[in-house]
C-alpha cells in the first residue's frame, strides 16, 4: 500500500468508537486489507423502529494479495464485530465499474436494495446483508 493511504488509515484509526477501522496485515505488519465501517442508528420515531446498521465505508484487498482469502476473513471478522454490537445489518455501495466486488458481495450474501444511484457522475448500487430480524430486532 502507498504510504498515503496507510497514513489515512492511522488517522481514521483515531475515530474507531463509531467509525472502526479493521485491518490485515501479513507477519511483517504490512497492510494487506481494510474495511472502513460507520455505525448508524435510527430513533424508534412514530413510524420507525429503532436499529443499528454498520455500513461498510470502504472495503479494499490489495491487488497483489488478491486470491488469498483476505477479504472473506475480514468480511467474517466484521460480521461478528456487527453482530456482537447489536447491529441488524450491514450496508455498502459497490461502484458498478467494479464487477468483481459485486461479485464477491452478493456471494457472500448481499443483496441489491435500491436500484441504482449515480454519484460524481459514476453509477452505484446500495447493498445489504441482513443480520438480525429488522422488524422485529431478533
């Protein structure tokens, strides 16, 4: 990784209550993956009920360590992370250009939301993996 993005990385770090960071790295301490999550919450307002969602911020295997697993491992570790913190779901938005994250995500059992949206000009779509009864919070 560029020395650029590991210095984001140790300055989102900083923010981890609700804006954690997870990253791997091999035996030498290099960064070979990260996920960026924000956790959002709804009040239980008249017409809706109160959850808590972990959306996933960025997502990222670096190229050369692409095949090996990383990113089922850190999408597993995130799951867990999610769940043991009360959250119903996990949410992203994978840029339609990248046919093999959209792949990877709806293998690992994502599902399309909303259809598509577009933003700077470049087309996403909403995903979503459902964790816990919505509706009922179980």
């Amino acid at each position: 990784m560029e020395a650029e993005e590991v210095d984001e990385l140790k300055n989102l770090i900083e923010e981890y209550e609700m804006r954690p960071v997870f990253v791997y790295t091999d035996d030498n301490d290099e960064v070979l993956g990260y996920i960026m999550c924000q956790y959002e919450e709804t009040g239980g307002g008249n017409a809706l009920v109160a959850r808590k969602v972990l959306y996933i911020d960025d997502f990222c295997v670096d190229e050369s360590a692409r095949g090996q697993q990383i990113g089922t491992k850190l999408y597993n570790f995130v799951t867990e992370v999610a769940k043991n913190n009360g959250c119903q779901s996990i949410t992203l938005h994978v840029w339609n250009f990248n046919e093999g994250a959209k792949k990877f995500y709806e293998k690992i059992g994502f599902i399309k939301t909303e259809e598509e949206k577009e933003q700077d000009g470049l087309k996403f779509t909403p995903m979503k993996l459902i964790l816990k009864d919505e509706v009922k919070g179980q």
